[in-house]
C-alpha cells in the first residue's frame, strides 16, 4: 500500500490540526444515539419504542437542518453558525431535568440547530486541499468519522453506566461546546485560495442536479445498506443469545472500513461512487450465512465494510469538485441529510425483513435496496452539470 499520498497530504499547513480537531468534535455527536436510549430506557422508565420515537425525531430535526446549518454557513460564516452552539449546548446539559415529552419535542428542535460538525470538517478539509489531493484527504476523514464511531458510542455509554445517563447527557454538552469554542477561536478557512466565490450566487437548479444529486445518492444508499447490516447484525445474534459480542462485531466493521479508506486513498484510479455502492449493497446480500454465529458473521461482514469509507470519501470527492464554492455548505449539509434519511429507511426496512422471515432476509433486502439506489446514482451520474465547481 503507498501511503506517500497520505504523507503529502498532512504535511499541507493546517491539514493535521484540523482533521485532530475534528476527530474531537465529532466524538460527542455520535455519542448522543445510544445515550439518549439508555437514558429514556433506564432513567425515564420508557421502552425501546419510546427510545425509537426520540431518535427518530432527531434524525428528522437533523436532516431537515443540516442544509439550513450549511446555507447559514455560506451566507453568513462560520462563527454565527457555531453561536448556535450554545442552544446545542444547553439542550444537552438541560436534558437530564427534561420529562420524556419535553425530551421529545426539543429532541427535534434541537436536531433542527445542531452544529453539522461532520461538514464543517468537510468543507474546511477541501479548503485546505488542493483538488489533486483530495481523495486521500477526504478518504482520511472518512477514516477519522470510523474512529469517532468506534470511541463515541462506547464513551457514552461506559460514562451512562458508571455514573449516570444524565452525566453522560451533561458531558455530550459540554464536550460539543468545547470543541465548538475551539472551533470559533480557530476559524477556520472555508474556500480554497483558488476557488472564486465573488459575485452572484448560482441558483439551486443550476447545480444541484446530475453529478451532485449522484452523489447526494451515494451517502444516501450507503446508510441505507449499513443501517439494515446493523439491524440484521443486532437480530442475528440476539436470536441465539450472542448480543454480547455486538460490541466487537461493530469494530471488527469500523476496522475493515479504514483499511479500505486507507487502500482507496493510495490509489491513482478508482471506481466510481456508484459502482462502490453497489458493490458495498451486492457484497451484503450473502452476509446472512453467517447468521448466528458470532466469528462466521464478522468475517461475512469484512468486504462490504471494506467498501464503506471508499464510498464515502467518493460522494465528498464528488460533491468538492461539482458543486459550487460560494454553496458548498449547503451541498455537504444535502449530504448530511442523505446520511440521515439513509439511515431513517435503511432500519425499518431491514427491520420489516427480519420480523418476517429472519436476520438473513434483512441482509439481502438491505442489499437489494442499495443495488436499486446505486442504478439510480449512475443514471443521474450520467447527467451533464451546468456549473462547475470553480464558477
């Protein structure tokens, strides 16, 4: 594997700074879906679908936000973005003296302001990048977003079960303000010194269509296939008594999808977006072979993860180079959105395959629904673009 590439890239100035400080920032959000189900299980007394109901409340918050964060991001900068911050903030230290219907209906609003932490980094990643650098840039941020998967979820819920749901609640606040108030001091630069971003501003019809709503598909099937994985991966083994090795399954799959990111970006040519999709949704579909058994499933679950960062860091390679810089804010907070709605389609999906006919169906009508979104993809692929990413 030729990791010179990687090397060229962290010695750009600014470059290891900020992907350390985004690591950092992003922790505290990926934290927050496990939490809040602990908390409403355990503190509140509610059930899963309780749980389920606040979760999907703020997936619908964030996706509808996530575009309005980037556009404010464009229009206005970066700093009056992170001041919102402050709402996130004392959302997440306030919570703990929420009832569950308060925690409900803020749950949303919250999702509605939260600090897209995940574009930001994004967007100041392709400022600091020249375009002929960017895919092991971006397939570094890919890796780093693995990273912050493996530690936040199992930060949350070591601190939930050592002291209490509402101190992990406390600390997901503070942390998000903290790496907010780093975030506003350093300011970073948001639009590359040779990109142009006077003049008037292109309509939306002029750029998002083709190319970029290709790669819009791309996140979007990607959490799809990776949501309906891990409803049929939990369903599995709880069906013989294994959950115990949930934990390990999931960074045996984060592992996997590094190592891909880390092959993905050492390379001169690769695959398209849409072809890593649907190779990442075809790779799923025989992965219920390993049902019920813990090292048989973990192995299964290697190749269609090792595909999982490489589709990734494509759909923001796409997104730097086609849409245009003046809103490339709003296009990385499309993409967040198409990361939540994947996933808000990809669970019920897989979820209705497993209650009818057991874990293995959810792997291949998860697997089947990302090959129909991956043909999708390619045709708008196929489209011209009318504006270029330098207009």
């Amino acid at each position: 594997m030729n990791l010179a590439p990687f090397r060229h890239v962290l010695a750009l100035p600014g470059v290891r700074p900020l992907m350390l400080l985004m690591l950092f920032a992003r922790i505290p959000p990926t934290a927050a879906g496990v939490t809040v189900t602990l908390h409403v299980v355990t503190t509140l007394d509610k059930g899963y679908a309780a749980a389920g109901t606040v979760g999907f409340a703020t997936m619908i918050g964030l996706g509808l936000g996530s575009p309005l964060m980037g556009k404010l991001v464009d229009s206005k900068g970066l700093r009056v973005t992170l001041a919102l911050s402050l709402l996130e903030g004392v959302f997440w230290v306030t919570a703990p003296l929420m009832d569950y219907y308060l925690l409900l209906v803020l749950a949303f609003a919250n999702g509605l302001v939260a600090v897209p932490m995940m574009s930001i980094g994004r967007q100041a990643l392709t400022a600091l990048v020249p375009e002929a650098q960017r895919r092991p840039a971006f397939s570094l941020d890919s890796i780093s977003v693995e990273l912050s998967f493996m530690v936040g979820p199992a930060a949350g819920v070591l601190i939930a079960t050592k002291f209490s749901t509402g101190t992990a609640l406390v600390a997901i606040g503070v942390a998000i303000l903290v790496a907010s108030a780093v975030l506003f001091v350093v300011n970073p630069v948001l639009v590359h010194e040779d990109e142009v971003v006077d003049g008037p501003q292109p309509r939306l019809k002029e750029w998002l269509r083709g190319p970029v709503l290709a790669a819009l598909i791309i996140p979007f099937g990607a959490t799809m296939v990776l949501s309906g994985m891990e409803i049929a991966s939990i369903a599995s083994l709880e069906r013989v008594g294994e959950q115990s090795w949930l934990g390990l399954v999931f960074v045996v799959m984060c592992a996997a999808s590094a190592l891909g990111g880390l092959v993905y970006g050492s390379l001169k040519r690769v695959p398209s977006g849409v072809v890593l999709l649907a190779v990442m949704a075809l790779l799923e579909i025989p992965v219920g072979l390993g049902d019920g058994n813990v090292a048989l499933l973990a192995i299964a679950l290697i190749p269609m993860n090792f595909a999982c960062a490489p589709t990734i860091a494509a759909s923001t390679e796409l997104i730097s180079r086609y849409a245009p810089p003046s809103a490339r804010g709003l296009a990385l907070g499309l993409q967040g959105s198409a990361f939540t709605f994947g996933v808000a389609a990809g669970q019920p999906l897989a979820g209705v395959a497993v209650d009818h006919s057991g874990p293995p169906l959810g792997f291949v009508v998860a697997g089947l629904a990302g090959l129909v979104i991956a043909g999708l993809g390619f045709l708008l692929s196929r489209q011209r673009q009318a504006v270029s990413a330098t207009s």
